[in-house]
C-alpha cells in the first residue's frame, strides 16, 4: 500500500470556502423558497467583456483550420501575450521585465501555491495575518508550517494586521525566509503606500528574504500613490516574485488565465552554497508539469490590452467598485467599523457586539439570508470580522445593505 504525505493529514478537516458552502447547502434545503444573496466567496458576476468573446471566438475559428491550427502552447506563454503583458502592465509603469520572466499560467491561485516547488522544506514562512489560506495550507501540505496550535502554525512567523495598526504591517521581531505579501489585500482590502511597500523590499534586501508578492487586485487601485506593482520600487526585482491574474480584473475566473513574474536577477541559495537562478528553476519546474496555457485563453487574455478591451474591463471594475461603495457607505453609516472597499472589491467589518466571526456569519445567514466571509477563517487575527465581496449584482448589493439596516 501506498504511503501518503502525512503534511495533508495535518491541514485543517476543510478549505475555508467549502465549509462556507456546506452550511450554505444545509440553510438551502431547510429553506428552499429564501433568496440567498451571496456576497462571500469572491467569484465574479458580470459576462465577459466583448473584446474577449470576440477574440476567443476567432481563436476557436482559427483552430478549425490546417493554416492556423495551433497544439502545445510554449511553456511560458504565447509571445503576443507576455509582450502585451510587459507593454501595458510594466513598461507603462516604467519598469523593465525581459520576456523569459513572464510565465502566463492558468491561475494565481496555482502559481503562489505551486511555487514553493522550487524552495525547500527547512524555509521560514512570514505572512501578514489574516491571510489567504492557500499561502498557509500549500505549506503545510510542502512540510514547512510546522504544527497547529491555538489556530497558528508553530513554524509560521504571523505578522498582524489589524485596525490597532491601520492594517500596515510591521516587521517581524523573528528571520523569515519567505515572506507573502497581498495588496491590495485580501482579505482586508486594504493598501500599502509607496514608501510603506518600500520599507519591506529594503528589509528583504537587507535580510536576504523573498517576497511572494500577490497583486491580483491592483487594477482596483484608484489611488494614484498606491504602487500596481512591488516592481515600482527600487531593487525589488533582487528580492520579489509577482503574480498576476485576469480573474478578477477581465472576468476570467471560469476561462482561467494568469502569470508570474520571477526575475532573472533573483536568486535563491543552494545546500552546498552558490546562488541558484529562481527563474531557470521556475522555468523547469513550468516545463514539467505544465503543458502551457491554451490559444484560446490567451487570445482572450491578448484583448484585454486592446482599445475595447480596455474601456470594457475600465466599465467591468467601475461597476464592482461601485457596489464597494454602496456598500462601504451602507455599513459605515450603520456604525458599523469598517475598512478596504476604496481601492480594492473587499469590505471587512467588525463584527457587532463582539460576536465572533462564525456566530456573525450564521446571523447574516439565518436572519438576513447573506452569505459573507468569516474572517477567522483567514487567520487569528481575523477573529470578529467578516468579509464581503463587492463582485455581486448590484440590485443583490442594494437589498442586501436594505436587510442590513434593518436589521441593525
């Protein structure tokens, strides 16, 4: 019989989301004529941007002929993607990303767990607490978090980011190896200033650290003075991995396209000393187990770039951000504590009457019919806060802060 890896057998019994949809499951059968509005899991509700479908469409009528028929993608990505990618997204921005650094995958949820690959066992985890569990759970899962104890794991350095510290992190009193950092974050949806985000490329320059650096969310920035990229500031690409997607930003969370930025200036350490290319090392591992992106996904994933795509995913994130703002202004004028929703689709709240993250959800569930995010289930620190998403209907946003006030 086989043996398993026994790192699994210490995750925690399930993933955040599916213990969300099993209670969700379980209201729905007690309660089947109840109009649930979902504003938890932060899966997308507005179609596909015209200039997408249309260049997906012609990509699947261009693999209908011998001429233009394409098979195996390039492991990286097609060139027409990852120039437009390095045009629009970094040179725009003034920054300089060669081609081989860009790897167009199928999800930033895949890259910034299948990363730690190319890293071993014995490195120190820090994360910003609360945190996406997928930093956490591939981890453990790689051997490396350690043992839970009291809702940590002993081998994770947590860095808090709470309403004490206006959500800015500090730097952590222990050496890290590996640091994640997501911004704008979720589940938060707070930011990072320049000079903020600063402080932590010149403490991973000064400490040896690499920074997984998540920004899925930046073009939800409205700021002009909040970094899209941790590439903005200088002598980042010595120290940091960036991962990118087009789920939330063009709507592509069931067509699945996204990429990684690993630098070749960045490095990493071997056991018997030199310096070892993170990227070469990326790009076997991609070559692997990775048979590339399709045609079609990344024909779509060109379109954003266009004119029309352009104006298409602007007016897709005016109307998410919108519903953020509806909401934000809801809950705030309810008295409500609450934080992000200004340059990224999250909303976190404090929980009312210091109820506890679960017992809020439950509330919001039975009583109203909502369905939110606990944000325990990020991390300690997110005891008694709740998380919502701002990517639902915008008539399900305005009913649900209608039962919100008068509830409350």
């Amino acid at each position: 019989m086989a043996l398993v890896n026994e790192h699994f057998l210490k995750l925690q019994s399930n993933y955040l989301f599916a213990d969300i949809a099993k209670k969700v499951n379980a209201f729905r059968v007690t309660h089947p004529k109840e109009k649930i509005i979902r504003l938890g899991i932060g899966d997308v509700t507005q179609p596909l941007p015209e200039a997408v479908r249309k260049a997906m469409h012609e990509a699947v009528d261009e693999l209908g002929s011998v001429e233009s028929f394409r098979g195996y993608a390039p492991d990286q990505g097609y060139p027409f993607l990852i120039d437009a990618i390095i045009k629009h997204d970094y040179a725009s921005r003034g920054v300089s990303i060669e081609p081989s650094e860009v790897f167009v995958s199928d999800g930033a949820k895949c890259d910034t767990g299948n990363i730690g690959d190319i890293l071993r066992r014995d490195n120190t985890i820090g994360v910003t607490d609360p945190v996406y569990p997928v930093y956490i759970d591939t981890n453990v899962m790689a051997g490396r978090a350690g043992t839970f104890v009291d809702g940590k794991w002993s081998d994770v350095v947590y860095i808090p980011c709470t309403a004490e510290n206006n959500f800015i992190p500090t730097l952590p009193d222990r050496h890290v190896d590996v640091l994640y950092l997501c911004y704008p974050n979720n589940p938060t949806g707070t930011t990072l200033t320049k000079d903020e985000l600063r402080k932590w490329v010149d403490y991973a320059l000064r400490n040896d650290v690499l920074i997984m650096y998540d920004a899925a969310y930046e073009a939800y920035i409205q700021d002009p003075d909040i970094p899209h990229s941790i590439y903005e500031i200088k002598g980042a690409k010595k120290v940091a991995i960036e991962f990118r997607s087009f789920s939330k930003t063009a709507g592509f969370t069931g067509v699945r396209c996204a990429y990684t930025v690993v630098p070749k200036e960045l490095n990493g350490l071997s056991k018997d000393g030199p310096t070892v290319s993170l990227n070469s090392l990326w790009s076997r591992r991609t070559a692997t187990k990775f048979n590339g992106t399709s045609y079609i996904t990344q024909r779509a994933a060109e379109a954003v770039y266009s004119p029309e795509g352009k104006a298409q995913v602007k007016a897709m994130i005016d109307y998410y951000m919108t519903n953020a703002r509806i909401m934000r202004e809801a809950l705030v004028g309810l008295g409500l504590q609450t934080y992000g929703g200004e340059n990224a689709p999250y909303i976190w709240i404090k929980t009312p009457g210091g109820l506890s993250s679960w017992k809020f959800f439950d509330k919001l569930l039975y009583e109203l019919k909502i369905v939110g995010t606990p944000g325990v289930g990020f991390g300690p620190s997110g005891e008694g806060y709740l998380r919502l998403t701002a990517f639902g209907d915008r008539d399900d946003t305005i009913e649900a802060t209608r039962r919100l006030a008068a509830w409350l």
